[in-house]
C-alpha cells in the first residue's frame, strides 16, 4: 500500500503542476498529451512532461474551449422565477439573525415554478460606452410553453462594496414572451463599478404572483487603457509574436488575453495569457504564440488575432509585489496588517475592442518543432524525478513488505 500511495502521491504532484499552468491558460490536450488515468510515478511525470511541451501562456484551442473563445461572456441555464412574497420572507428570517441553513429550512418554495433565461451578448462591461444587451424569455417550468410576461419594473442593483444601491431603471421593450433590455455605464463614478445586477420584477400568464428575475455581469466604467488597434508581427525562435499596440492609463498587474484561428480554415488555433506590469511608457503588448503547437496540429497558412482582452488587478500596493508574492512576502504582510483592506471592487478592465489582425501566410515548417524549456519547468521535472526516486529507495521498499 505504501508504494501504491505514494506512487500516486507523484501522479497528484504532477498534475497540480499541470493545474497551475492550466489555471493560466486552460486549453486542449496535446496530441501525443499522456492520458491522466495512470497513477503511479511514472505515468505522473509522463502528464508533466506531455503538458510542459508548450508554456503556461500559449496552449493549444479548440471549439471546446467555450470560455476562452467567448472571454466578455458566461453562459446561462435556465432558472425558476423567485415569486417576490417568498424573496421577503427570506430577507425578513436574515434580518432577524438566522443563518441561511435555518432559513432554508423555514421558507417553501413552491413547485411547478415558471422558468427563466437572460440571452445576454456579454457579463463583462469595460467602458463607458460598452453595452448589455439582454433578452428575457419565460416558459413553463418544464421549458416546452413560452409564457406571456409583463414587466412591472427593471432596475440595476450596485456592488457590494458600496453597500448594493440602486442605480436606477434599465430601459426595455416586451413581445409577448420576450423582453429586451440595454444599458452601459452614464459615467465614470465608482457606484457603476464591480458586480451590477439587472433585477426584473413581472408577473407571468396564467399565475396571480409577482416574480423577480435576476442577472449579474461585471462593469468597469473606468479603464486601464486600451487596444489601438496597430499590429506588427515576426518570428522569433521559430514561435508567431503579434505586438498589440496599446495605450496604458496606469502602471498596473494586468493578464492580457488573446485568440488566434486559422483564417483559412476558420478555426482556432492558440489561446495565449501573459500576466505583466503594464506602463503608461508601453507602446504595445508582445503576444507569444508557440512554435512546436503549430507544428504539432499541421498549423499553416493565415492566421487571426481576436479577442483581446486585458483584465488589470486594483491592488493598493506595488505591482511588483503581486508578480512575486513568494519574494515580497515580509513587505505584503507587514502591508496587511497596517492597512485595512480596500473597499473597491478588484478589476479594471482595457476598454472593450473587437479589434482583429490578419497575419502574413506561413508554411507550418517555418515554425520551431523545439519544445518549450524554462528553470520553473526544469525544477518542477528535477523535484518529480527525485520524489520517484526517493520512493524506489531499497529501504522504502523494504517495508512495503512488512
């Protein structure tokens, strides 16, 4: 047992390296990737070695990669009306002190409730002039019946952070089972900023109940800075770099995000995510698309850079300190417990672009067959094999059989 557990000890440890980088860029296997069902140390230093071919910032895309190809937007199921009279029940029971265990004990909610769904283009606002656009469609609790629905009043709902105001109504129109609403940020104020929620109040055919619909996105009506829209592309050891032009407002942490497909095929290609210090001197963004992928997937031809996207930290000390947390550590601590923590939503976003480049045409042999090397992947390699080895140790073995 002891060599079955630590075996698989390795495989967990080398799959949590492979889950750091993925926390980075979540993205497809690779062909020849070893499958994660063999757990002893060998098969786990196989996966490390199959996922370490490319780095953490470009990995491989494809169609089943929903998130990163719709990075503004989250999907949404379809959910039950909340009737209003059982919201205020549950705001009556918290407001008196229970625990939301005891309150879920206490309040009933009825059956058979009218289902909900917000078609919305994004849940991500970066701009004052970026805009929600939802529509609101009601069917029976089973899906299969649209039901007429009648909107009493729509209004935007703040962040917690500011202590959840109400930033007044959201404008709509209704057809039947339909209701379509838009809004953006009027300006720059902070009370726009964080996690808005778009909450309709309306009654539904055929019931005699108010019912509350509800639909959250993320605004940052202060940016960052911006994509311009200037390009330049060249090789660099084998590997695709597109320059970004941008212009920066802040010198802050920022995870800058990218698609490329295959102009040809129609089809993506790369996802990349550097995470950097941005600076109002930065005149562009460096994206670095990996050689060996293209080779690896028969990649040629034009490609398209989409999808930009840049996601900035609000932090209230140095950026360099999120970099290298581990190095800053005294300096991050000391900074805790002298500084109480900032009442503000912690994103900023880059203004909002549907910016797109179309490179030059290559051939996949213009392109690096070399695997990816780095000291961080070096080490994580070097600390498996020592664990596998640690565990072959002739004393180790010895009582197993006791």
């Amino acid at each position: 047992m002891i060599g079955i557990k630590n075996a698989s000890a390795i495989a967990a440890l080398a799959l949590g390296f492979v889950i750091a980088g993925q926390t980075l860029a979540q993205a497809q296997r690779t062909p020849q990737q070893a499958p994660l069902d063999d757990p002893s140390a060998k098969g786990g230093i196989a996966v490390f070695q199959s996922y370490a071919q490319y780095p953490p910032e470009s990995r491989p895309l494809d169609t089943s990669n929903w998130d990163l190809l719709h990075p503004w937007l989250t999907e949404n199921a379809p959910v039950s009306l909340v009737p209003v009279q059982t919201i205020r029940q549950y705001e009556a029971l918290r407001s008196s002190g229970l625990e939301d265990e005891e309150i879920a004990q206490r309040v009933t909610i009825p059956s058979n409730l009218p289902s909900y769904q917000f078609d919305i283009n994004k849940t991500i606002l970066a701009g004052t002039q970026d805009q929600i656009n939802a529509q609101l469609k009601v069917t029976s609790a089973d899906g299969s019946t649209p039901l007429a629905a009648h909107v009493i009043k729509a209004e935007l709902i703040g962040d917690d952070y500011f202590d959840s105001p109400s930033l007044g109504s959201v404008p709509f129109s209704c057809n039947g089972s339909s209701c379509s609403f838009q809004w953006k940020a009027p300006s720059t104020d902070k009370k726009y900023w964080g996690s808005l929620e778009l909450q309709v109040t309306l009654t539904v055919e055929g019931t005699d109940d108010e019912y509350v619909a509800r639909q959250s996105f993320y605004s940052s009506p202060m940016v960052a800075g911006s994509f311009n829209g200037n390009f330049t592309e060249r090789l660099v050891n084998g590997s695709l770099v597109i320059d970004a032009g941008v212009n920066v407002q802040n010198r802050m942490v920022c995870f800058v995000s990218g698609n490329l497909y295959s102009a040809d095929k129609e089809i993506p290609v790369q996802f990349v995510q550097r995470r950097l210090i941005v600076d109002p001197s930065m005149k562009s963004i460096p994206l670095t698309f990996f050689g060996k992928i293209f080779r690896d997937y028969g990649y040629e031809g034009a490609f398209r850079l989409q999808d930009l996207k840049a996601q900035c930290e609000n932090l209230a000390y140095p950026p360099e300190w999120f970099m290298d947390s581990l190095a800053h550590r005294a300096e991050l601590q000391a900074f805790r417990e002298t500084h109480q923590p900032a009442l503000e939503p912690t994103r900023i976003y880059f203004e909002y672009n549907n910016y797109s480049y179309l490179t030059h045409r290559y051939a996949v042999n213009d392109f690096s067959d070399e695997v990816w090397q780095s000291p961080a992947k070096t080490w994580k390699l070097e600390a498996l094999q020592k664990l596998a080895a640690d565990l072959n140790d002739p004393a180790l073995q010895a009582l197993k059989h006791q």
